[in-house]
C-alpha cells in the first residue's frame, strides 16, 4: 500500500492522476471529519481553541462540529467522564452514524486521570467505547488535539473498503449498539455485572485502538485481570497518609533489579 | 457595610438567644508533621449552636442580622471525636466578611433541622451534604441524591468510606 501510493503520488507531479476507489473513498472521509460539539470537562475549552480562528480546525476540514451524534463522525470524548455521565457518552456513540471514531482527549478520558482511585470517575471510555486515537495531556493542546485529528486521518488514508469495521465481510460487531452501562449500588453495571467497581480495577478489557479501521472484536470481556505491583502490595500498610509503615517487599528482598549508583571509582 | 465578628456573633447570641450557644469541646485533630507542633485540641472560635435551635439562629442571623445570603453549607467528619460537623455561611447583602454558625452532631444519627422550608436556598446545599456525608435534614422536602445515582450505596465523602483504587485490591473494606 505504501508503495502504490508512492508510486501515485509521483504519478499525479507528472500531470498523471491515477486512482483506486479506495483512495478516493478515504479522501473524501479524512477531508470532512465532523465532531460532533460534545464537551465535558475543562478539555473541551482547549477544544474550542481547536476549533477557532486561532488554531483553525478548519483547515484539516473538520470545522463543522455538529450539535446532532446522527451529523457527527468523530466524537471528541473531551474531559472526565464520571460514572453518572458514562451511559449517556454511550448513548450518544449509539447514535452516531457509522463510519464513527472516537478520540479519547486528555489523562481523565483516556485512563480516569487523576481521579483514577476515585469513586465516581470511569476510568478511560476505552472500557465502553473504541477508540481510536489517545491525546495525552492534562488538558493536552489545541496543537496536540490538531495532531491527533491528523493521525485519525492518517488512520483513515489507509482503511482498505473491503475490510472496514463497519461493512466489512464477516461479523460486523460495531455495527450493534455498544452496551450502555446502568446504574448500580457499587458503580457501573453491564448485563448486571459489575464493571468498574468502587474499589479495585475495572472488570472490562479495554477496547483497543482498532489499526486502520480493521481489526475489532467489539466482545465485552469480563477477565479476573490478576497484575501484581509490588509497590501496590496491600501488605504495604499506609498507616497515615504522611507515614508508611513497613518495607516494601522488593526493598526487603533486595530486588531492585538495577544496579546500585557507584561512585566512580571502581 | 456589615462587619460582625466571631466573638460578636457568639456575645449577640448569648444575649438575644439564651440556650442556643454551646460550649464546642475540643477536638481531636490530628495534624501533618510538616505543619510544626500544634495544640492537641482546637477548639473553634466560630460560634456553635445546638441543632434544635440551628433553625431559630440562623433566623436570628437573616431577619436581625440582616446576613440574608445563605452561602455554603460545609460538612466535616471528625471520624476520631465521633461527629460531623456542619458551617453555615452567611453574608450580608450589602458586603463585608461573612459569618459562620457551626452545629454538631453524633455520627451515629446525623440529624439537623432543615433550612429549606425557610431559607430555600439551602435545598441544594443540603441535598449536597445528604448525598456525601449522609446528614439527615428532617422537613427537608425533597431530600435525595443530587450528584450520586439513586442506586449508589455509602456516602463517599465520610472518613470510613473504603478506599479506593488499584492499591488497595484484596484490603478488607
């Protein structure tokens, strides 16, 4: 693929256009993609300057952010997403006509943030939604916004038609309505399971950023996701919040797994 | 301009409504190191009324006062003395520095007399305190969750809510 367009593109500065439908169907899709105007937390101010004179989304052609998720393509999820919050993101996902993406913009929708431990912040909407492109930042820039928008574009530059996500051949699980969570006693619930508890990880695999539109289970999964930190061992006891009690066991066991500083000498 | 001291508030009180006032214990606090030493116990310099007359100072304070504006209601849970304790903030409407009146109550039953059928301001500020803390306003007229869902269990805000996060998976809630 790299190749013929290579090969294109030094085809069209001799005054020759060759194309595939492909690459037409693409540059169509990647010159007009439309957010929808959806903003939740402070993120969505520096998505404003994104989409203002200053930074001038328009010039990628994304100008027209669309109060309506069946007028929108792109769905910037800017900002914290809270528990209560969460099913109403989905819905609109829902809604959102396909071919959709979704850019998860800043530390809180992509992974809770700083409010990650909390008890009322979803922690990332890849645990309900694909996302395609993660923004870092706390908020991130309008240039850094910018930038992700040209990589969703260049996501989009190499989708192949026949193998799309959404009217591919095969099983086309994101065409179906992504489950909206619901409400429970101890946090947010799918199919009554618990998925993101009060206390403890989130029970859902996250959807991962499909590569070029193609590859996606859409399946929720439910794994007892077993990691271990030592440094996160709960027999670390925090006795206060400014004292620690004990040693951590990597310190205990000597097993540091680096090499002591030396002092130049030896 | 309104300026109306602490310890003015606490000598109109004593004077204007007998048996409102009480004398605040002192309070465990239990501060960081980094802050130096402190007293043992800190006693508030606010003026603390008991909360079957909450009602009849705060009056005291919006019709002879004139601090009409209700501003914040401000929970804080003393988990080691047992108690909450709520700050009413007032403010004058022509300006000047607000004023504070404290009450407390026991853990354990958390009731206060509501300022919402007299002050209707007060109905969001106590249905914030209800749904994080879990102080019961009786004759609030529609005391439920305002942030939470309905569904949700505990009062995240109170010190003995269990802790949260991928540190303390398999500690005993």
């Amino acid at each position: 693929m790299p190749d013929e367009q290579e090969i294109q593109l030094d085809l069209e500065r001799q005054g020759i256009f060759l194309s595939t439908l492909n690459r037409l169907y693409n540059w169509g899709r990647r010159s007009s993609i439309w957010p929808m105007s959806f903003g939740l937390a402070c993120c969505a101010i520096e998505m404003m300057a994104f989409g203002l004179s200053r930074y001038d989304v328009s010039r990628f052609g994304a100008e027209l952010f669309r109060a309506s998720p069946r007028q929108a393509d792109l769905m910037i999820v800017a900002g914290t997403v809270t528990k209560k919050m969460a099913p109403q993101v989905v819905r609109l996902y829902n809604q959102m006509a396909e071919p959709r993406y979704v850019v998860s913009m800043g530390a809180c929708a992509t992974s809770g943030g700083p409010f990650r431990d909390g008890y009322n912040v979803l922690r990332g909407i890849d645990l309900l939604l694909p996302v395609d492109v993660y923004v870092p930042g706390c908020p991130p820039r309008p240039e850094a916004l910018l930038h992700a928008l040209m990589a969703l574009q260049d996501q989009i530059d190499h989708q192949k038609l026949g193998r799309l996500r959404w009217y591919g051949s095969g099983n086309k699980p994101q065409t179906s309505d992504f489950p909206v969570p619901t409400f429970g006693a101890k946090g947010l619930e799918v199919d009554g399971r618990l998925i993101d508890p009060v206390g403890g990880l989130p029970l859902l695999s996250p959807y991962n950023a499909p590569e070029f539109g193609e590859t996606k289970t859409g399946s929720l999964e439910h794994p007892e996701i077993v990691r271990h930190f030592p440094i996160m061992d709960p027999t670390v006891e925090l006795e206060d919040a400014f004292k620690a009690q004990g040693v951590s066991p990597e310190i205990a066991a000597n097993d540091l797994k680096r090499d002591e500083v030396g002092d130049g000498k030896a | 301009m309104a300026r109306l001291s602490a310890a003015e508030l606490r000598e109109r009180l004593r004077n204007d409504l007998p048996a409102a006032l009480v004398e605040p214990a002192p309070l465990n606090l239990k501060a960081a190191p980094a802050h130096g030493a402190q007293a043992a116990g800190f006693i508030t310099t606010d003026a603390v009324v008991a909360p079957e007359r909450l009602v009849a100072a705060a009056l005291y304070l919006r019709d002879t006062l004139g601090y009409a504006y209700l501003s914040d209601i401000a929970v804080v849970d003393y988990l080691a003395d047992g108690l909450f304790e709520l700050g009413y903030r007032f403010y004058h409407v022509e300006g000047g520095p607000s004023l504070v009146i404290k009450t407390r109550v026991p853990r354990e039953t958390p009731e206060v007399p509501s300022l919402t059928p007299v002050w209707p301001g007060a109905n969001f500020h106590e249905r914030e305190a209800f749904d994080l803390y879990g102080i019961i306003f009786t004759g609030h007229p529609f005391l439920r969750r305002i942030y939470l869902w309905d569904e949700f269990e505990g009062f995240p805000m109170r010190k003995d809510f269990p802790k949260q996060g991928d540190k303390y998976i398999g500690a005993d809630e």
